[in-house]
C-alpha cells in the first residue's frame, strides 16, 4: 500500500525559523501539506512543538550556498520566501540579499518549483525610500525576473511577541524612560 503522504506536493519555507516562517510552517502542516522547514540552524527548529510532525522535514541550508539551497529545494512544488539579511552584524545586507535571491531563483529553475511566494516590505522606488525598503524591493524585483511565477506579498512592519520589530521596542521600552527618536521614525507608513 503506497504512503498517501509522499504523493502530496512539498512546500518549503526559507526562513522557517523566523517570526512569520515559524507560524507558517504549523499552519500548513495543519492543512495536510508535507512541509520541508528550511533554516541555517537546524536547531532553532528541532525544539518547536511542530518538529515531530509526520509530514515535516527539518533542512539547514544557507541561502547564499547556491548547491546546497538546490539541494533544499528538490521535488518543492511551492517555495516561501521569508529571508531577509539586515541585522546588527551585516552592514551590507542589501547585496547579502541580493545574491540570496539569485541563488533562489537559479535553484528553484533547477528544481522545475511551480510557484514562489515572497513576503517583502511596502512602498515605491523613490530616492526618500529606506535602504532596506529598497533591498526589499529589489529581491522581489528578482526573484520576479526568473521562470518560475512568483506571487509577491506586500506588508509594512509585521509586529507580535517574539518578532524583531516587537522585541527592540519592547527592549526599548523596559530600558529607555525616554528616548530621542531618530529620523526614520519620520517615515510616513501605508
């Protein structure tokens, strides 16, 4: 008798350890999708309560090692996209991100993927655009350009407990009586 799993489609999440990736990965498995979480660290995923889950395989994987991402993207018929390089220890994420995306979109033409679903930021390319905000649209903007169709979600800052957004503020907050704000906060939101 042929396993009814292995004939269901493999979603893979590229950034199942973070905020959005971290509920993504359980809600898909609860719509009966056999789910390949994807992340540098293997670890940060094997002690979620959805790591035991029958139809999850748990893959570390960096982006920007282009033969081991194709390698993480055999047989997916959908890949999310939820990686994002800014942080406190990478000053030029903007071209971090840029090799990531074209390594996405050269593995997921190797991989004959049907679709990739990327979550990026909100706004028009202006010169008063934020640096990430351009990086954001600039990896949609490529991974847009490969073969493979692309479905490019919009949002502005994605805030709750344990997201990064949340967590600086909250650090803020607990530290800070007051704060002198600096320029960006001027920036208008949508």
């Amino acid at each position: 008798m042929q396993d009814d799993n292995l004939s269901k489609p493999i979603i893979t999440v590229l950034g199942a350890s973070g905020y959005v990736g971290g509920r993504l990965v359980p809600r898909l498995l609860e719509a009966g999708y056999r789910v390949r979480a994807v992340a540098r660290s293997a670890s940060k995923l094997s002690c979620r309560p959805f790591a035991g889950h029958p139809n999850l395989e748990i893959v570390a994987t960096d982006v920007l090692d282009r033969e081991s991402l194709t390698l993480a993207l055999r047989d997916s018929f959908a890949v999310y996209y939820l990686v994002h390089s800014m942080g406190a220890t990478n000053k030029d994420f903007a071209s971090t991100d840029r090799q990531a995306a074209q390594n996405l979109v050269r593995a997921a033409e190797q991989n004959q993927v049907q679709r990739l679903l990327y979550l990026g930021g909100l706004g028009e390319k202006s010169s008063d655009l934020s640096h990430h905000l351009r990086s954001r649209i600039e990896v949609g903007e490529i991974l847009e350009s490969g073969s493979v169709p692309l479905t490019w979600l919009r949002a502005a800052v994605i805030l709750g407990s344990g997201s990064a957004s949340f967590e600086l503020v909250r650090y803020l907050v607990d530290r800070l009586p007051v704060l002198l704000t600096p320029k960006w906060v001027r920036t208008k939101s949508q």
